[in-house]
C-alpha cells in the first residue's frame, strides 16, 4: 500500500509513523517548574544527537488542542532536567507517568516514583533508573505550532549516572539494562532477547 501524506490527516500520518518505526528508545524525562512542582513524562520520539559534543534530543508532538506540553514549558523556563532509561523493572510506572494531569500535580506522586538528588540539576532522578542523563537546555526547534505538530530540544549532557552493577569492562552491559522500546499503539518491545553480531 502507498499513502501519500498530503492526503492524510495528522492522526493517520502519526499511526504510520509510529506503527512502522520501531522499537524506538524512550527518554523519561523530569523537569521541574518555576514553582519548583517535579514532572515526569516519557517521550519515544528522542535519541543521540551529538558525542562531541554530548547532546540527546527529544521532540514532542503536540497537544491536539495546541501548546507545550509540561516538560517543555518547565525546560524554557528553568532549562534543566534528566533523561531516564526506561527498563523492563519501571514499564508499568512509566505508564503511570503518561496521565494527563495538571501542570500543578507532580506524576512523581501520582506514580508513586521514589526520587533521589540529581548530581548537576536540580530536578530529581528516578531513585530506581539504572542509566540517566542530566542535561541542561541548549536550543528549541519549532517546527509547528498546530495541534500534533512537533518541537524538538537539543540538550547538553551534563553528568551521566550508571549503576554500578552496569559497568562491566568499560561498556554498560545490555542484558542487564534491559531496556524498553516504544511500538505502536500501546505495544512496548523489551530487549531480553539479544543478539550479537561484530562489525565488518
């Protein structure tokens, strides 16, 4: 079949893209507001950017009635947050933290998330994430503001947590991570089944 994307509507188009792209890696992301309110939300729309400099990416799609979601509001306002490494042991709470709540209610609450102090940051980690990035905010692009457009953040990675139990001869061991992917739908791909193949 062939869809020609000027024919579609925004929701066709989002279930092609997400339904055929896949696993994608999911960053957890907490923020903090200018009233010092903790958020959290995932985002499956994210990767690596940069090494040299270290910088990840994640774009949000927009809301269907239009604006910024919390974590980009809370990144423009105080430009800071971590990104969380979403493994097989958090799906559900993860999950948790999709519920589309009041900017003034904390999803670290409602999900009942322990928290621990970030390192460099000020919003907080997940106490329970194996792997996490601290970034701060280097640059906003927009590229629609309509409902179920897109706005992608570069950040800057700042300090890099990994449990010590991960470290394995200077590589993080991915069996042990055992890390989430987003499918379409409401489907998620767990890694615990790898395989691994040397380069040419």
């Amino acid at each position: 079949m062939l869809f020609e994307t000027s024919q579609l509507n925004p929701q066709d188009i989002y279930r092609l893209l997400v339904g055929g792209i896949t696993p994608r890696p999911i960053a957890w992301i907490s923020s903090l507001s200018k009233s010092g309110i903790a958020n959290i939300a995932p985002y499956s729309f994210f990767n690596v950017a940069s090494c040299n400099p270290p910088i990840l990416w994640y774009s949000q799609v927009n809301p269907r009635v239009g604006g910024d979601k919390d974590t980009l509001v809370n990144l423009l306002d105080t430009g800071e947050c971590v990104v969380h490494i979403v493994n097989a042991q958090l799906l559900e709470k993860m999950n948790l933290t999709c519920a589309s709540l009041p900017a003034d209610q904390s999803e670290f609450e409602f999900a009942q998330l322990e928290q621990c102090a970030s390192y460099s940051v000020k919003p907080p980690s997940v106490k329970g994430a194996l792997v996490r990035y601290e970034c701060t905010l280097r640059e906003v692009v927009r590229f629609s503001s309509l409902p179920m457009g897109g706005s992608a953040a570069l950040l800057d990675v700042k300090t890099i947590f990994v449990d010590d139990s991960l470290w394995q001869g200077g590589f993080i061991n991915q069996s042990d991570l055992n890390s989430v992917g987003k499918m379409g739908a409401d489907f998620y791909s767990l890694t615990s089944n790898l395989i691994e193949l040397s380069r040419p």
